[in-house]
C-alpha cells in the first residue's frame, strides 16, 4: 500500500505510520505534507480514497475535515472536487434511503463547517431541508404519519451532528442554529411517541403503562442535545483538532453546498386502515430502523463520570466500528479499544455489544461476529473486559426471568459458545441454587440449555469436568447414552418378528439393495402382514441406525433410502408418526434430533404443516416451558421455509436481470441482421439486396440463439414465478396453522380474560412460597462493586435463600406467549401479506385471547389501538 494512503488509514492511531507520536497535530501535518506531495500526480486517486476513509472510519471524521481544510488552503479546486463528490453521495443516499451514509456523510459536512471548508450557511440550509421533510411526513393532512420512522430518522441524523459542530455554529450563526433548535422542538411536539412494546429486551419494560411515560430514543437525544447546550457545547468525548490550525484555516475559502431534495413519502392508502397503516408503518420501520436500543444492565455508578452526550457519542463510535470492520474482528477489537476519549469506557463498551447481539427484532450482523469481538476484547483487555463482560452475564442472569424469549435464546448461544473459547471455565458454583428451584424457574432451564449447548460444542465428560465445583449441576446435564434403537439385538430382551425384520432389512442395506428392490419387499412382504403403522416404525428406526454413527452416514442414508421412507410416509398422518420415530430413536440427543428432522423436511421427506403438528401434540407440549427442544425444531422449520421462499425471490430478481440483457442481445443482433440485409451487393454485375450469404447466414444463426435464450429465461422466470405463488400459499396455510394451534392451547391454559391482562398479571397469580426472600429488599442486580463483578456471598447458595414464586401453569404461560412473539417479530414480512386472513380467522376470534393478540400485534409493531 502507498506510504499516503498508510498515513490516511492510520491517522490518530498509535501505528508505525507515525512512529512514537500520538499527537493530533503531528499525525495531520504529517499525513498533509505526503498528500499535498501527491495531488498533483496521483489527484484522482487520493479524492475518491479519502472520501472511503471518510464513511468507513467515521469515528476519524474531525481529523480528516481538519486535514482537508488545510488542503483547501492551497487547492481549493481540489476540495471543491470534494464537497460536489459528497453532495452528489449525499443526495445519493437520502435518494436511496442508506440510512448510514446520510449519517456518516452528515456528520463529515459539520466537520468541513468546523474547519471553513464549508459556509456554516449551507449545513444549516442541509438541516433545514431535512426538517421540513420530516415536518411534512408526520403533518396528517399534507404527508403520510405512518412514515414517522424516516422523519424521526432525519431528526436524529440533524441532532447528532450538534457533538460535532454545534459549538461552532452556535459561535457563527446563533441565530440560524436557534432556527434550528425551535424547529426540532415544534417537530417533537407533533410527532407520536414512539412505544417499542414489540422491541423490548424485557418483557416487564414491554408493558404499554410503562413505557407511554418513557422517553422514546429521539426524545432522550434531544433531552441529551439540550444538556449540552446548557453546558455551552462542549464534548469531551469529540476531539476538536480543527482548533490546533485555527490560525491557518480561518484564511481559507469557504465553499457552497449545493441544495439537497428528500424524497416524498410514500401515498397514504386511498382507504385507510389499522392493517393499510400497519403494514405501511411496518415498512418505513424496517427501512429506517433505530440504531440502538439501550440495554441497561450496569448500574449508573458505572457511568457517572459520563456526561449524557459523551454516551451517545461512544455509542456511535462503537457502532460504526462494529458497521465498518464486520468482516475484520481483530481491526475491530483494535479500534474499538482505543477511541480518541479521554475516559475509559468498558462498561458502556461491554452493554453497546451486548445490546447489539440481543436487538430486535434481529442483530445487525450474524450473532458470531459479537461473539468473536467480544473474545478479542477479552484478549485486548485481559485486566478488565473479562470482569465486565461476566458482570454482564452475572446481571442478565439475575433478571432472566424477564428477558425476552428470543434474547434469552440468543444469550444461551452465545454464552456456551464463549465459554468454549476459554475452556469452558466458569464458577458455575455461584449458579447451582438452581438445583433448588423448580424444572421450570428461568434460572434453571438457562443453566441446563448452556450446558446442553456445551456438549455440543465438546463432549459429555469435559463439560461434567468443568462443573466439578457445583457437582450437583450434573442433574442438568443431557443424556449420556447414545440412540434408543427399539430393535437392538445386543440387549438380552425379548426378541420378536419386528426384530427379524429390522435385522433383514439391515442385511438388505447392508448389501447395497436398491431402493426400489426395500420398496418391492415393503409392498409385498412387510406391509400386508404387519400394516401400515408397524412397517412404518420398523423402517424408520432401521434407517436411522444405519445412518446413526455420523452426519455424512445420515445424509447417505437419506439420500439413498429417502424413496422407501416416501413411501411408508405418503401424507402428513404418516409424516408425524416418523417425525415421533425420529424423536424417539434420538431422545437422548436434543442435536441429532433436530439434524435429523431438519434433514428429512431440505429432502421434502417431511413437511412443515406436519412438524407443526407434532410440535403441537401432547408430548411436546408438556416440555415447552422446561425445554428448548421442540422451540429449536420449529425455528428450524420456519427458517427453512423463510429461505425456500427468500431463494425464489433472489432467483427471480436475478432472472429478471437476464431477461433485460437478453432483450438487449436480441435487440442487437436483429439490428446487425437488418443492416446486412439492407446492404447492396453485386452479383454477376447486377445490384441484389444483401451481404455476403456466409455472413448473412451467421446472422441469422445468432438471432435465432438470442431469441431462444430469451425464450428460455422467460419461461425458467414463469416456472419459478408459479413456484413462488404456490410456496406463499403453503406460507398462509403454515401461519394459519401455526396460529391456530397456539391459540388453543394458550386458550385452554391461560386464566380468564377477566382476571389477567398484563404478563405482570400472569406472574402475579399463586405466589407459592412463602418464605422466599423479599424481591423488594434484594439488592439490585445490577450493583455489583466488588472488582470482579461477582454477586456477595449472601447472593449465592450459601446465604439468602433464592426462590421461584412463579406457578408451572402461569410459567408454561409465560413462555410459549414468548415464543409466539419472538416468532411473529421474526417473520413479520411473511405474515403481514395475510394479515386479513389472520384476524378473520384466528386474532379477532372469540376464542382468541386478548395477551395472545396483544402478544401478536405487539411483534407485528402494529398499533395497539387496533387490540
């Protein structure tokens, strides 16, 4: 890499660039003598580089407006090169709704304002134009409310610049930025308060009561924006290097910035609706997403040296470090442990990244990427970052019983996949008062389904060796023992013809048999004698065994037999009997089980209607509050489904492309085609229309094939086009069922409408013991100030005894009403085209009970009012 281009991506870092120095000053008059060298040769190059260092290192962003002043002192044509090229990418993005680039772009413009390269005039037109827009949107007479998301959007992009330019426009158009300021306020007192209930990291913060009387994120920032006013603008967390060269810079010429459009919103629908403004609203939330939802699990001792504004400001460096370095976990590590702030900031370090991997109603990036980051940071910061990162375990462990359903899942994996990285080392003591609770206390089902994970990760006997201080946990362990095969014929049991014919179709297997010859010997040997049911269980646990001593014995296995099975399973009665084998042959291994199943459905052995089914039936569930075995079967089958269906809508977006370009082809070689027809040759001295017959015939040849190409991409579109309207159809049947099947079981076991209409309510029911500690007079969990984050000894089993209040009925509740939301919150895109269908015939049901459409509506963001 070009020595310039080193000193532009490694300004204010400590790196070899700049050798022992870690001043400001030094690291830009260095970087500005080698680019001022290159601009005459390698102009071109240096522009667009810088620009890409500008969005993609944004936490530099007063460093690189600093540095471009100083250009603008001796090439002003250079830098008005650049504020075109950001207008043009900002006008690009507002265009194309890149919420990050409006951001990132908009911040780097108040930069330019700090270092005169842009007239302070211009960036406050900027702010003004993107405030009428939002102004707009949100009027119910001239714009679209349910589009608030984009307003609320370009609200919060105008309020967090004032961090990094606010002292400077205060200081060169009071009034202008007053404008401003009276403009956000008249905005916030229009808009709707935004209520999260669906988005919730705990479902006690979700109810509607609460959080009505809640600031919502652009009201905090603007509580946060006034602070700082107040405080005369300043920020220590926002380095001001443009100070150090005011002398200089002021002599610079400041240049326009041309004026900027927003795009309209979206048309009100013709005939509104709670479900036409749901789905609208739905769609703008889903464009212009909040960036950030605060987790908040230290105390705020952790924070007090932090002014309200240096948090916000820490927060966007650490998330657009996590945005811009996802693919690069070490540069990651290493840029997010040494921001330019002159405070430390592990804690809020530790909560932005645990609220990014537990955000919904989906983390940014693939929860491995946090998990990877975090385990760099550990090793960045040996000394401290372990202690926090298991004070954070510590403190959502304390509340688990409130946390989210779909986070609580997500900490399970996240938290075994950890500790794998670190041999599985944890003081697992401190957690074995589990033991005393009942199976279904949140406490416990997490401890078990962590160690279950465990396993997974390693095998049975290392993880009881690293449980060796709380002995007793090895109660929560897995299973031991291997598969359950009905036929075995090591065991000293009684055997019987089902044996015997296990052991010949082993032998059968075993010799290479075809699929067809197990199918002959089916039909006219096993069925007619033993029937359907028997052949059916005999198959299947045969099957299994053969391809039970690995994955890849499996995948053989099904791919080879997957007719026989085919034909033991021909609809979904049968299907559910096999998937019950499954479960029953593997009943010892939650893993397997799942593959398994998961397995039979990508071969279309089994379908999802008839998993739904069985996850339905009694067996299941009994286990649904103590267990996340059938729940992980289920995901898998949704996300199956979901990717068929995402698949589809790729192929065809992507068929569609093609059919542009062969248009295009056709297009031109009829066109090479007409013109050599159209030519004049001489034959035997006559004038006769046409080339050379040779090349003529060439033509045609290629007209033809870029015709027949076009024909055929047409019709691969109209048979994946058909393909998609069949699975959307199977997806409403899938959610119909899906929903059917929680309402009434929910029904059948929730109390009367009449006596609970809250989860608190729910909890509220049957306290059972009467001797548990006071919740009252526990200590927070979140204080936690001994060094290591570690609970007091009192906390642990040895001194105040822990209870569960919670009854099973209410916590089976509790949990598969978790469930439904985390479902609906994940496939809300698929289930909103049938909403209508949804309400007629389950959500607005008489027998529909009111916390399960509240849980519903709530995961759908859909407005209350319509509960």
């Amino acid at each position: 890499m070009s020595s310039w281009k080193s000193l532009l991506l490694r300004i204010g870092d400590k790196s070899p660039e700049y050798g022992t120095s870690s001043d400001f000053k030094d690291h830009i008059e260095t970087c500005f003598g080698a680019i001022r060298r290159e601009l005459d040769h390698y102009g071109d190059e240096v522009l667009p580089f810088l620009l890409q260092c500008v969005e993609q290192l944004p936490h530099k962003t007063p460093l690189y407006g600093t540095l471009i002043g100083l250009i603008n002192l001796e090439n002003e044509d250079f830098v008005k090169k650049i504020v075109d090229q950001t207008h043009k990418s900002f006008q690009d993005a507002l265009n194309t709704g890149n919420c990050h680039g409006i951001r990132i772009l908009l911040r780097f413009l108040t930069t330019l304002m700090s270092s005169k390269v842009l007239l302070s005039t211009s960036l406050v037109v900027v702010f003004e134009t993107l405030l009428s827009s939002a102004a707009t949107t949100v009027d119910e007479e001239k714009g679209n409310p349910a589009w608030q998301a984009r307003a609320d959007f370009y609200i919060s992009c105008i309020l967090s610049c004032f961090p990094w330019g606010g002292a400077e426009l205060v200081e060169q158009v009071p009034e202008e930025l007053e404008r401003v300021m009276v403009g956000v306020e008249a905005y916030l007192s229009i808009r709707r308060h935004t209520v999260d209930t669906g988005l919730s990291f705990f479902e006690d913060a979700g109810e509607v009561e609460k959080t009505l009387n809640e600031k919502d994120f652009l009201e905090d920032l603007w509580g946060r924006i006034q602070a700082l006013s107040s405080d005369g603008w300043k920020v220590d967390s926002v380095p001001r290097p443009h100070l150090l060269f005011e002398a200089q810079l002021v002599a610079g010429k400041s240049h326009e910035f041309g004026s900027i459009s927003c795009p309209e919103q979206p048309d009100s629908p013709s005939t509104p609706s709670g479900i036409t403004y749901g789905k609208q609203k739905y769609d703008a939330e889903l464009s212009y997403p909040q960036r950030i939802r605060r987790l908040n699990i230290f105390p705020s001792s952790k924070f007090e040296d932090l002014q309200p504004i240096d948090r916000f400001v820490v927060e966007e460096y650490l998330l657009d470090v996590l945005l811009f370095f996802n693919g690069c976990r070490k540069e990651c590590a290493s840029f997010m442990v040494g921001l330019p702030v002159p405070f430390r900031y592990e804690y809020l370090m530790a909560e932005t990244i645990f609220s990014q991997l537990l955000m919904l109603p989906q983390p940014p990036f693939k929860p491995i990427y946090y998990t990877l980051v975090i385990i760099d940071l550990c090793k960045a910061l040996p000394g401290a970052f372990p202690a926090v990162v298991a004070g954070a375990v510590r403190a959502l462990f304390e509340k688990i019983a409130d946390l989210d359903m779909e986070c609580r899942i997500r900490l399970i994996l996240w938290f075994s996949h950890h500790l794998s990285n670190f041999q599985f080392i944890w003081p697992w003591e401190e957690w074995a008062y589990v033991l005393e609770l009942p199976k279904w206390a949140p406490q416990r089902v997490f401890v078990k389904e962590v160690l279950d994970r465990e396993v997974r990760l390693s095998y049975w006997d290392k993880i009881k060796q690293s449980i060796e201080n709380a002995p007793g946990l090895e109660e929560l362990l897995p299973p031991k023992g291997g598969p359950n095969f009905k036929f075995s014929t090591e065991d000293d049991g009684e055997k019987n013809e089902q044996h015997a014919l296990s052991a010949e179709l082993y032998n059968m297997v075993k010799g290479r048999a075809a699929a067809r010859e197990v199918i002959s010997w089916l039909d006219e040997t096993v069925i007619p004698k033993h029937g359907f049911d028997v052949s059916l269980v005999v198959i299947v646990q045969t099957l299994l065994d053969i391809g039970s001593k690995s994955f890849t014995h499996l995948i053989t296995v099904l791919e080879r037999y997957g007719q026989v099975i085919s034909r033991i399973c021909p609809d979904q009665d049968k299907q559910v009997l096999l998937i019950s084998e499954v479960s029953s042959y593997w009943k010892n291994n939650t893993q397997m089980t799942a593959i398994a199943i998961d397995r039979m459905m990508g071969y279309r052995l089994i379908s999802n209607l008839a998993i739904i089914r069985w996850i339905f039936s009694p067996e299941n569930i009994e286990q649904y509050h103590t267990s996340d075995r059938p729940w992980e079967i289920l995901r898998n089958a949704l996300c199956k489904t979901y990717n068929r269906i995402s698949d589809l809508r790729k192929e065809i977006s992507s068929l569609k492309k093609d059919i542009v370009a062969a248009e295009e082809a056709v297009a031109k070689t009829q066109d090479e085609l007409n013109a050599a027809e159209s030519k004049l040759a001489l034959v035997d001295g006559e004038p006769v229309m046409g080339e050379n017959p040779v090349r003529l015939k060439r033509l045609k040849s290629y007209a033809e094939k870029a015709k027949e190409q076009e024909e055929s991409i047409r019709d691969s579109l109209e048979a994946k086009e058909a393909l998609l309207a069949r699975a959307l159809e199977e997806n409403e049947t899938l959610f119909l069922s899906l929903y059917k099947s929680f309402s009434s079981i929910l029904t059948e076991r929730l109390p009367a409408a009449s006596s609970v209409q809250t989860l608190q309510d729910l909890k509220s029911i049957n306290p059972t013991d009467t001797n548990a500690m006071d919740l009252e007079e526990e200590p927070a969990a979140m204080d936690m100030d001994n060094e290591d984050s570690r609970p007091e000894k009192s906390q642990v089993n040895g001194g105040t005894e822990h209870a569960y209040t919670v009854g099973e009925n209410e916590q089976w509740c509790l949990t598969t009403l978790g469930y439904v939301k985390a479902f609906s919150r994940q496939y809300a895109s698929e289930i909103w085209p049938h909403i209508e269908k949804l309400d007629a015939e389950v959500l607005l049901s008489e027998d529909a009970h009111p916390l399960f459409r509240k849980a519903v509506y709530c995961s759908l963001r859909r407005s209350m009012d319509s509960i």
